[in-house]
C-alpha cells in the first residue's frame, strides 16, 4: 500500500499548516498565525515518531492547535495507533475511554494541564520543531528502509458518542483514512492547491480526518481557525482560502451575518471553490439564504465514525438541496425493509435503513466482537440511519432510525423534513422533532422550538398548521415545547435523548 502522505516531502517549503484566532473584525488580535510548512512538520513529527515507535496506543490531547495535528501525523507514522481524545470530555468518559483502550502514553503540547486520567500516563510532549524533543540534529528524516504498516492495521480509534451505553472505540484501519480522503479528491477535485479553512473540533472524524489529514495526503494546506466565527471564516477565504469545512450550526451563523447585510462575508464566500457542510442535515433554509446572497450553493456529504464517508453531493452537478448525493467511488450502499429486504424502488418516498459495504469501513469495535458482529448484516454495515433514494441515485437522510423515525397512524415519517419546515417559519430560530407513545397514533410528533430572538413567539396552532399546509397533514406536530436553546454536542449534532417530556 502507498504511503498514507505522499506528498510530506515534495514541497518542504509549502504551507502545510496554518493556525491562528482570528476575530469576528477579521484581524488577529496583534498576534501571528502559526505557520508549519512541510519540512517542519515532517521533522517535527519524525522526531516524535522516532520516541514513540513500538508504542501500543498512545492518547493524544486533542486541542484546537497544531500540537495535535504533529501528534496524530507522528503516530500514523510509526505506525502507532492513535486515539484523539476531547479536551473538553468529563471525567467519567475519560476514565472508560483511557481504561478501555490502554494506552501507554498521552501526547500533548508542552504546559497543556491534563486532568487526573490522563496525568497519570508517562507523557510525551509534541514538538513544533525537529530535534526540540532531544534527538541530535534538525530536519531529521524517517529511516529510509521503514516499511509502511499493513494497510488493515489500525491508524486511529476514535470514540462514539455513547447515546446507548458507554462509548465504543472504533478501530480505524489505515486503508478507510486513505480511501476516503481519495474518494473525496474524486469527487471534489481536491488538490494539492487547495487551502482548507474550518475551525472543527480535531477529535473526530470530520474536524481530523477529513480536516487534517485530508490536505496533508493531497499536499495542501490547512487553515484552522482556533475558534469559529464569521468575520474569522472572510479573513481566512480573504487570505487564499479555497475550501471550508463546517457544521450546520456553523452554517447557519453565517447565513444570520449574510441577512444582516455582510457584503464582505458574501463576497468571500463567493470566492471560495467549495463550502462543505457535513456531520447532520443543513436545514434548506439556511442552503437558500445562503444562495441567494452568494450566488453559491453548500455540498453536503454523508457519513458517520465506522464507515467514514458514504456519499457525497458533486459540486459540478446538478443543486441538490436537503441531500447528500450519490455513493462515493469505493463504496456500495443499499436501502433495506424492516425484514432486511434490499429495497428496489429509487422514488424519493420509500424510507429504508442504509448499509454500507466497502474499503472505507471500521474493523471491529475495540474489545467488544459481540457489538462488532451485531453491527453486521451479511457483510453490509448497518448505520441505522433511515432515508430515501430518488430516481437519480441521490440519498436523503430522513433520521436515525433510534430517534428519528416516527411511526405516527400508520404512516413512516422522517423528523428531519418537519424540522426543515419549522425552520422556514420566520418565528423559529432552532427546532428539534421527536417521536412519543401515543395510544392512539403509536407515536405522536413532538416538536420542540426555539423562537426567533426577536421575541415572536408563535402558537402551538401556529405551527402545527404551517406544517399540515406545507407537507400533509398526518405530519403536523401534535405537540409545540418551547425551550431557550436545544441540546447540542461539541459538533452541532441534537442530542434528542436529552429532550425530556415535561
């Protein structure tokens, strides 16, 4: 198998990595960026690499910063794997996660303060520099008879979020991280010229994977933040950026600055190749404002830890709003009935469970082979997630099956096309729409509503029937709860299990 970074040395003068903190007024405060080319983090991630070859696992205190970035491309490098670890978790999911997957030592940036599970690791700190860790010379080199680790061993193993017990590690073979992220050069036209702005968390698949490890494979630079916000994403697309990366809830911010007139945001918004938004739904509201100020429209893609990605909008097709696309070049993707029956019909209205079969793929949930082999369905992973086909072969996400899945009087409704509703009205700022026993119905939809900051408040009648006349009637909310914000995780993602009934 080729070399997870091909390009870490062709170009040791090339941007690899850029950090900084820009403000929503678009200067950086009076200090730098950080600024790594490719020869400083090849020498810089060597020298880790070189300290922690033959390491089982190791953590890696996953910062916004590019101690992290140098920590992961260390490890892929010694063929270490690596487990990214939120700084922001609670004690007691940090104890599961460092107790279930073991790992010998915590890299971190030198001065990060490490709390009590990690602490008590032997630690190594990650250099911004070859050498800075001890090693004798600068721009130190990989042995040049190194071999490449097996293409099916693990490269990271990153958590779930545990929403139906405690959280598993997913075992990341190196062979999904390459496939992907050649995959998505596919399907984007991804190059080594492009710059990636985003500001995600670099825990996760989206923020690390695609984010870090995406423009280091096709020899680009990154972009990251430090911290989201509208004025920091125009100053770094002002600055050459090309591509970003964002969450919905990132998204929508920037479609709020767009309607209260920010001619800069627009324009620079209209300069980039590619805005990405991926992780859950974009609601279509904010994909028109969005369009209708720039010009330019957002690509969704679709995938989740195990498989890592599954389909992607292509940006020189047709505009697809509210779906992700068409099932990128590695992968097969079916629908199926409840009976596991694969479902034949591509007509936009007959909701099956996707499953995924490919390269791109998990091996095994760490220490749990039963959970492994119940996540498996003749070979074809089961996501859980429920959607619809249209004639072209596009997909549409309509929920989890878990949460998202209301089986209301007969009828099979996705939550995610009533939420898209809502949000059209101009009285809500956020929505969430869930299932509840109903002794009549089943289940009866539940719509739970943030109004509009500025302090309309519309009526449970309201908007049960802005909903029955825009979609049908049998999917009107039976029940309005009106909250002050909605549950999210650190990626914007609705924690619905946290949404009570009372």
């Amino acid at each position: 198998m080729p070399t997870l970074f091909p390009q870490l040395y062709k170009a040791p003068a090339r941007p690899a990595l850029r950090f900084g903190g820009r403000g929503d007024s678009g200067d950086s405060g009076g200090e730098a960026d950080e600024v790594i080319d490719y020869g400083r983090l090849a020498g810089a991630a060597h020298s880790l690499a070189l300290r922690i070859a033959g390491a089982g696992r190791v953590a890696v205190w996953a910062t916004p910063s590019p101690h992290t970035c140098v920590g992961v491309l260390a490890a892929l490098l010694a063929g270490v794997p690596a487990v990214p670890v939120n700084p922001r978790i609670g004690d007691g999911e940090l104890a599961h996660i460092i107790s279930d997957s073991t790992p010998s030592t915590v890299l971190a940036a030198p001065g990060d303060d490490l709390p009590g599970a990690l602490a008590a690791l032997p630690r190594a700190d990650v250099p911004l520099e070859a050498g800075e860790a001890g090693e004798p010379g600068t721009g130190i080199r990989y042995p040049a008879d190194a071999t490449e680790p097996d293409e099916n061993s693990p490269a990271l193993i990153v958590y779930t979020s545990g929403t139906t017990g405690p959280p598993k590690g997913v075992v990341l073979p190196r062979r999904a991280v390459a496939v992907t992220l050649d995959d998505l050069a596919d399907a984007w036209g991804w190059t080594g010229d492009d710059v990636l702005v985003h500001a995600l968390p670099l825990f996760h698949v989206h923020g690390l994977i695609l984010g870090v490890l995406g423009p280091l494979r096709h020899g680009g630079t990154l972009h990251h933040l430090g911290r989201f916000s509208p004025g920091g994403v125009t100053a770094a697309l002002e600055a050459g950026g090309s591509m970003l990366f964002g969450v919905p809830t990132m998204y929508h911010r920037l479609a709020e600055s767009l309607d209260g007139g920010d001619a800069r945001l627009a324009s620079a918004l209209r300069g980039a190749r590619l805005l990405v938004s991926g992780s859950a739904a974009l609601p279509r509201h904010d994909h028109e404002r969005i369009g209708a100020a720039t010009g330019r429209r957002v690509v969704e893609r679709y995938g989740m830890t195990e498989t890592l990605m599954i389909t992607s909008v292509r940006p020189d097709g047709a505009s697809r709003p509210g779906t992700v696309g068409t099932p990128l070049r590695s992968v097969d993707v079916r629908l199926v009935d409840e009976q596991g029956e694969r479902i034949e019909e591509s007509d936009g209205e007959t909701v099956g469970e996707v499953q995924v079969r490919g390269p791109n793929l998990f091996t095994e949930y760490l220490g749990r082979p039963d959970a492994t082999a119940d996540a498996f369905a003749g070979g074809w992973f089961r996501t859980g997630d429920m959607a619809v086909r249209d004639a072209d072969g596009h997909y549409r996400i309509v929920g989890r099956k878990s949460t998202d899945l209301i089986k209301s009087g007969g009828y099979k409704i996705g939550a995610g096309e009533i939420e898209d509703c809502l949000l059209a009205h101009p009285a809500v700022a956020e929505a969430a729409v869930t299932g509840e026993p109903d002794p009549d119905l089943g289940e009866r939809i539940v719509a739970w509503v943030v109004p509009a900051a500025d302090g309309s408040r519309p009526t449970a009648e309201e908007l049960a029937g802005y909903v029955a006349e825009r979609l049908a009637p049998h999917k009107r909310p039976r029940t309005v709860r009106f909250l002050a914000a909605l549950p999210r995780n650190d990626m914007g993602k609705v924690m619905k299990r946290e949404l009570s009934h009372g």
